[in-house]
C-alpha cells in the first residue's frame, strides 16, 4: 500500500495501478473536491487519479501515521500537498485501505482521522 503512495507521488500512476486489485474501488464519495464520486475498477481509479495530477502541478501525499487495524485494513492518515498557478493546499487526510494477498481492494478517503477510525470501528 505504501508502494502505491510512492508511485503514486512519483506521478507513476502505471506503476501504482499494479498493486491494486482487478476491481479496485477507489471511494472518493466523503471529498469537498471536483473528484468527488466512487470509482469501481483499476481502469476507472487510474482515471481519476490522473485526472487529479492532470489538475495540479504538484500533488504529494505525505503518510504521517499508519495503524494496522487488522489483517486487511490499514488507516494511513496523509499530510496531503497539492499546489497550482496561484493556489496551494496542505491539509491533513485519512485514507481506509483494504488489502487482500497483497493487493489493495479499496480506498475511501475520509477529511478527518477521527471520521475514519470510527469507520473503521475504532475509537481515538
């Protein structure tokens, strides 16, 4: 999963598509950005992604934190960078990955830690 975050920031969205599964889905349905919707395999989520590096001529998720919840789902919480002409974000993000034999099966990203361990039945 962490493959995918570097390819990922490296703008290799070839690469980080590797690592995901043949029906990725890729949950964007919690963002306040253009992105906003769920798409349902690799071909779709490939897509969205470089629609997003496509928007922004820097985008960088930084992984501050990750915590194993248990042997298929992983929080990582991202300082997310992204920056064009006349505009720069910095926020922090939460992302629910699922992973199975080594293959990611879906990501939702949430705006908050909180938000996503409690979708992850956690508590802080």
């Amino acid at each position: 999963m962490l493959r995918i975050v570097d390819s990922f920031n490296a703008r290799d969205i070839g690469e980080a598509l590797r690592d995901v599964a043949d029906g990725f889905e890729l949950d964007c349905s919690n963002s306040i950005g253009p992105l906003k919707g769920v798409y349902r395999g690799r071909d779709a989520a490939g897509e969205a992604w470089r629609s997003l590096l496509n928007a922004w001529m820097t985008v960088y998720w930084d992984p501050v934190e990750v915590i194993d919840i248990d042997d298929s789902r992983v929080v990582v919480v991202n300082r997310s960078q992204m920056r064009r002409r006349g505009i720069y974000a910095d926020e922090i993000e939460a992302q629910l990955w699922t992973v199975r034999g080594g293959k990611a099966e879906r990501l939702k990203l949430y705006q908050s830690r909180s938000e996503t361990l409690e979708a992850a039945g956690l508590r802080e």
